[in-house]
C-alpha cells in the first residue's frame, strides 16, 4: 500500500508561484513513473506533467510548458511540482500519482486577483 499526502495549495494571483509536495510512504518514488493531474470546475481530470519510468524524461501537458517543472528528492521521497507564472485557469485542484494506481487526496489551487 502506498500512501501519497499532498501539500501546498492555495490561493495566489495571477502571475504567482506556488509549490506542492507530495510525500509518499509504503514505496519508492525512485524508479517508478510519478506525475501530477488536475481537475479544474467541470472539467475532467486531465495529466499536467510526469516523470516516466522508461527514460526519466519529463513529459508535460502544452498548457504548462515553460512554467511548471516537476522534481522529487528520493531522501525525502517526496515529490514537487514548481508552479510559475499562474493564472486562472490553473485553477484546479491538484492530485498527484504514483504509477497512476495511487493517488493522493488533492490540494486546492487557486488562481485570483
């Protein structure tokens, strides 16, 4: 069983940074494909950026190129998504996933001036 806790949402305006972690327990992070989704209001789940267990390249939705990286330190085993240049419709809450068979609970971003 692997257990994924995530922190660092909230509210930010427009043009702000945030940064989530998630900590996982029960596993590894290393090795393994691990990325961050999102939902925003009325939209479905949709994958923002994952780092791939076949050649631990970074692989990430067009929407966020340039702006959002996703990092994780295997000490900690937690992982990061760095969130720049944020705007509204980055607003979502945001799940993280190891191998796409554990998620974790969501945290809320919101974007707003």
């Amino acid at each position: 069983q692997v257990q994924l806790v995530e922190s660092g949402g909230g509210l930010v305006q427009p043009g702000g940074s945030l940064r989530l972690s998630c900590q996982a327990s029960g596993s590894t992070l290393n090795y393994y494909q691990v990325a961050w989704f999102r939902q925003g209001p009325g939209k479905e789940r949709e994958e923002v950026i994952c780092i791939s267990h076949l050649d631990g390249n970074t692989y990430y939705t067009n929407a966020v190129k340039g702006r959002f990286t996703i990092s994780r330190d295997t000490a900690k085993n937690t992982m990061y998504l760095q969130m720049n240049s944020l705007q509204p419709e980055d607003t979502a809450v945001y799940y993280c996933t190891w191998r796409g068979i554990y998620w974790g609970q969501g945290t809320q971003v919101t974007v707003s001036s």
